[in-house]
C-alpha cells in the first residue's frame, strides 16, 4: 500500500472524526487536536499539562467524610471494629462528586488515545511494506539465510524455521490459518538445496532436499523478523504507575457506558486503558441490573465464578464471605482462593449507602511491589516466593464450595516483573508450611507491603455513585471498602463481574484488525 505517513494519518482524522459522541469528544480533545492541527504524527506518550481550566469536574479537595479516625502514616486506613464511618487520611484524593468544582490546579495528564498510538505504530509498520528483495545467502555456518532487501534491510531466517513454517498448500491451510503437518515429518537439519528471489524480489523461493518447494512473501519475511520486530501492542505495551493522586492527576480516565456498548473505539480505549493503567471508570451505566453483563457481551463473555454469572454484593443476613455485610472490607484481591482467580473486575454501583462510609480504596499493587523491590529486595524475594494458602468456604448460588489455594503474594514473570498480587487478609489461612525459624521474617515483609498498600501517598479514595462502574485489572489493583451502615432508607447493592485476559486481548486485536482494515 503506498500511502504515506502524512496520508495515513488524515485517513486516521478520518477515522477518529467519525467517532461520535463522548469518545469522539474524548479523543478530540486529546491526540486529535494534533492531528487536526498538525496532521503529523506527533511523539507518544502522555503530556503532562500544568492548567487550571483543565482541572476536572471531579478534583475536588474535599473529604468525603471527616476524618476522625487513627491517623498513623503506616497504617489504618480502616478499624474493621468500628461502627463510625471508616476513615481514609488522604486529604486531597477523596473524591466527593457532589462537591465544589472549583479547586486548585494540579498536574494534570493528559492523555494520548490507545487507538491513536495504535495507529501511529501501524503507521510506522506500513512504510516498510512493499520493499523488494535483492539478494539471499547462507549465514549463520550455513543454519539460516540471510535476507537482504532494496532499502538495505538485511535479516537472518533459520531454516529450521522456515520448514517450520513453509505457506505451501501441503503444509499450511490459509482458512484454518494453521499448519496442517505433523512436526514428526520435518528435518529440523535440511539445508535448502536452491534459495532465490522470485516474482521481482516479491518473494524467496526455497528447494529443499527431499524435493519439497516452499515460497515466502517478502512483506511476511519483514513482518516475522527475529530481531528489531515490531512491538505486539496487546503483550508489549508500557504501564502506566499511578498513586493516591489517580484522579486529580486526570490519570483515572472515564468512559461513559452507552459509548461503550455501541462504538468500537469507546470499547477499544476503555480495554486498553484497564490493560495499562490497570483501571478505569465507565459512568452512565443506571441503576439497572446486567449492565456488566453488557460489558462481558462486548468484550466476548463474562468470567463465572462459584458466586454466579455475576454476583450481587449487598448486606446479607446470613453472610458466609465479608463482602456481603457492612463491615469495612480490608484491601484485597478478589478471590485470592483460587489458583485462577479472575483477571479482571467490574463493580457497577446500583444503589450507594446514603449515609458516610461504602467508599472504596484503590492501590495499584504493580507500583507498591516495585517500589518493594526496590527499598526491601529481601523481603521483596520473601513475599515473591513463599507460598500462602488461602480459603473460602461457603454456599451461594450454585451450592457449597470449599476453595483452597497456594500463592505467592507477588506472583512473578518470567523478567521478574509483578503478574499477579494475591491478597486475601480474610481467606489468608493459619498453614505456614515453612521453616518456624522464617517466619518472623516473612510476617515482615507481609506488614512492610501492607503498610505500602495502604500508604497514603498510593491509596486512591472514591465513593462510587450510582450508575458508575470501576473497571480494573484485578491481578493488580489491590481494593477495599469503608464500612457503612444499612438503614431504613439507605441500602448498598453493587453488581460484580469478572473478564478474562485473553477474551480482553482477543477482543482488543480483533478491534485492531477492524481499525486497521478501514484506514
Ligand atoms: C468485593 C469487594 C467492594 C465493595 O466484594 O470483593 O471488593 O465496595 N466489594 O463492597
Ligand atoms: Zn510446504
Ligand atoms: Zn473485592
């Protein structure tokens, strides 16, 4: 395709511009504003912007409720004893939605659109299509060959790989997508005996010993390059840390819920914000019952669990789980007792205590293991490895259940980076099978990591109102709840739904694929 940068990125304005309400408004006050003015593709990243007009509707400074509670730095952010309203010392990130708009600036962020930055790098990828291939030799002791294309472009394909993945109709079915050979019948040894451009440089051609003839499109060879490959936005995109400031920062993003469930590229933003920076709000949503069952059906379904399809948190008589009374739920990570708990979570407010109290707390548990890591690396270590078990045993929905589960508390990948942080203070259970002589060093690092997840410079304080639904990605954002009362006129019922990763991920590359097709 012989577009050019400047071209493509006024089919991209198109493209954005045809996004109507709230998203369109959303991105045109922020990366469309630079394509509208500029129609060029401006760095990425977000734009730190000092101004006071950009203070948003819900920077208030105000408390929620009044602080009476302790007041240590290191800890209480709730006293699940008491029968008051819980406190969160966080003067300046409790947010009350009804409170006075006028507030002092802050830094605020603004940022960049996902699909933006989506198609800045698809942009990039497609300048280097449509290059023809000069010449081919043998290289690495003749195990690989090496590619050279017109624009200099030199790459190295094995050619264990290149068997591998032979396009000849014997070995790979373009409407299944997929090989269709068994890897019992290759030579992971062969060395093609003819290697040679063909059709002018549009592909290389490769004769194998056994007689077997495979061709290779010159845009797929650039495409799967091993080395300087393009970054796979679903795997490889940046995180983005935040504090106890998310939302008077302009970190915490809103979508509204009706965007959502009819334009792809309100979907779109909204995946991909819960994918980096680990939490969003959808506003809008009702009073309604099943509206994160909506969102599921957008996405490609929603994540059931022993407490249903989805579950309803209300003050329950009979209560087996804290969740369902008015005490203050300690920060945690939803269903900690599983060894697959859900990997991410929506809380869609129907009904808010009127009273004081019924506030939730948000950590970014990502941030608070780095900044483990990097104070403690030896209880950092500690809590990455010792294994905690952990509890829920109940009835709900589809009868009763005993759930047990080992994790460690920051769960690792294979860089070292946190994945998942399993915390259930509640369903944390009295086995240790460890050393005795470990364990005070371990309650340690349990109570250094505590007192980091409820600092309040990293604990983020809102209250939902009704009709909001905070969306986050439940491996990484640690949460609790202020207690509340339940009255004659005041009554608290949350619906909860849980997503999986890979229908998130999927539905964020089929987006793409869609976005791509109509620049
Ligand atoms: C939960 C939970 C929050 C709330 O049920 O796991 O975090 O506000 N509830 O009740
Ligand atoms: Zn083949
Ligand atoms: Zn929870």
């Amino acid at each position: 395709m012989a577009f050019s940068v400047a071209q493509r990125s006024s089919s991209v304005l198109r493209l954005m511009l045809r996004s109507s309400n709230k998203i369109g408004q959303e991105l045109a006050e922020g990366p469309c504003q630079h394509l509208t003015k500029r129609v060029v593709l401006p760095s990425l990243g977000p734009v730190a912007i000092q101004t006071a007009s950009l203070h948003g509707h819900h920077g208030s400074t105000k408390p929620l409720v009044q602080a009476t509670g302790r007041r240590e730095v290191h800890a209480g952010i709730f006293n699940t004893n008491a029968a008051a309203p819980d406190i969160l010392p966080l003067q300046g990130s409790t947010v009350d939605a009804a409170a006075d708009k006028t507030t002092q600036a802050s830094p605020r962020v603004m940022k960049r659109s996902h699909l933006y930055r989506f198609i800045a790098e698809v942009s990039q990828a497609e300048i280097t299509k449509g290059q023809t291939i000069t010449s081919v030799a043998h290289a690495l002791d003749d195990m690989a060959l090496n590619v050279t294309w017109s624009d200099g472009e030199v790459q190295a394909y094995p050619y264990a790989w290149l068997r591998d993945n032979c396009l000849c109709k014997q070995c790979y079915q373009s409407s299944l997508q997929s090989r269709i050979f068994s890897f019992t019948s290759i030579d992971v040894e062969m060395i093609p005996i003819y290697a040679v451009p063909g059709d002018e440089g549009k592909t290389v051609r490769l004769t194998w010993p056994d007689g077997h003839f495979g061709e290779y499109p010159s845009d797929w060879l650039r495409k799967h390059r091993f080395e300087n490959s393009f970054t796979d936005p679903t795997f490889d995109s940046e995180l983005q840390y935040w504090k106890t400031d998310l939302i008077d920062s302009g970190t915490l993003r809103r979508f509204n819920f009706h965007d959502i469930v009819s334009n792809d590229e309100a979907l779109y933003e909204w995946l991909m914000e819960m994918k980096l920076t680990g939490i969003c709000l959808v506003e809008g949503a009702g009073m309604v019952e099943g509206q994160v069952k909506h969102l599921g059906d957008r996405v490609l379904f929603l994540r059931s669990t022993y407490y249903g399809p989805t579950s309803h948190v209300v003050v329950k008589y009979n209560a087996t789980n804290i969740a369902f009374t008015g005490k203050a739920f300690p920060m945690h990570t939803d269903l900690a007792f599983l060894h697959r708990p859900p990997g991410a979570q929506m809380i869609h407010c129907i009904e808010q205590a009127k009273g004081p109290g019924g506030e939730n707390w948000f950590t970014d548990g990502f941030k608070v293991a780095l900044d483990l890591k990097r104070e403690d690396p030896e209880a950092f270590e500690l809590l990455s490895t010792t294994l905690m078990e952990y509890q829920d045993i109940g009835e709900d929905v589809y009868g009763r259940f005993h759930q047990h589960s080992r994790h460690p508390t920051i769960s690792l990948d294979r860089d070292g980076n946190p994945e998942h942080v399993y915390l259930s203070d509640h369903g944390r259970m009295p086995m240790m099978r460890i050393p005795v002589k470990n364990t005070q060093a371990l309650y340690r690092a349990l109570k250094k990591f505590s007192n980091m997840y409820h600092h309040p410079d990293n604990v983020c304080a809102y209250k939902l109102r009704e009709g909001d639904i905070m969306t986050f990605d439940n491996r990484r954002v640690i949460h609790g709840r202020g207690s509340f009362e339940v009255t004659s006129n005041s009554s608290r019922h949350l619906e909860t739904g849980y997503l999986e990763w890979d229908e998130i991920n999927s539905r964020l590359r089929l987006l793409q694929h869609q976005f791509q097709a109509s620049m």
